[in-house]
C-alpha cells in the first residue's frame, strides 16, 4: 500500500523561493566589495515559503544592517532592501533593487 508522489509538484504548492546562482554572484559580489571596505563582516541566507532573504552583519553577533529580500508577489518575483524592519528599495530586478548600494562620487573643494 504505498503511494508514489511526484516530487516536483510538492515543491511547486509549497512556493519555496531560492537564489539563482546569477543572484547569488551579484549579492556575492556586492558583499565582497564591502567586505574589503571593512564595511560588512558576514552574512546569512535564508529560504521560506514565499521569501529568500540575504542578510549582511557589521558583526556576526548583531542584528542584520540589511537584509535583500527575494519574493513571490502576485506579479511575479520582486526583490527588497530593508534595514530592520524599514523597506528601504522596492524592484523587479535584483539589479535595480542593489543600485542604492552604488557608491556617488563628489565633488571636493578645496
């Protein structure tokens, strides 16, 4: 009396969200970056039903300094910046939502 399940549909209805590995170069390579700036000391990835969340951590006993945020909306795939509970950058591209981590040049007189 056994059942066979067909296990690509079970993972379908519980509507986990991962990093693709494209994602994950582009976040790696913005923590690497600020890893080398002495901005930034760690990082956490986490899965759950609906949402995949990159935190980054000044220490890696303190709360996150932000977390990215991967999610299934009606629409399809958005990605999120939040520091705490502040969403800081909402987008349809991981591209666009890392940009407000783009450094701007300026202008120093003397």
């Amino acid at each position: 009396m056994s059942q066979v399940f067909d296990l690509s549909q079970i993972r379908r209805r519980r509507g986990r969200v991962y990093f693709n590995r494209g994602e994950l170069g582009q976040l790696l390579g913005l923590y690497f970056d600020r890893v080398a700036a002495g901005e930034w000391r760690d990082y956490a990835i986490d899965h759950g039903v609906g949402i995949a969340v990159f935190s980054v951590f000044r220490h890696s006993h303190d709360r996150p300094l932000y977390g990215i945020a991967k999610v299934l909306a009606a629409q399809g795939t958005e990605y999120c910046v939040y520091e705490g509970r502040h969403r800081l950058r909402r987008s349809h591209t991981l591209a666009e939502a890392l940009e407000m981590f783009e450094r701007k040049l300026t202008l120093v007189r003397e």
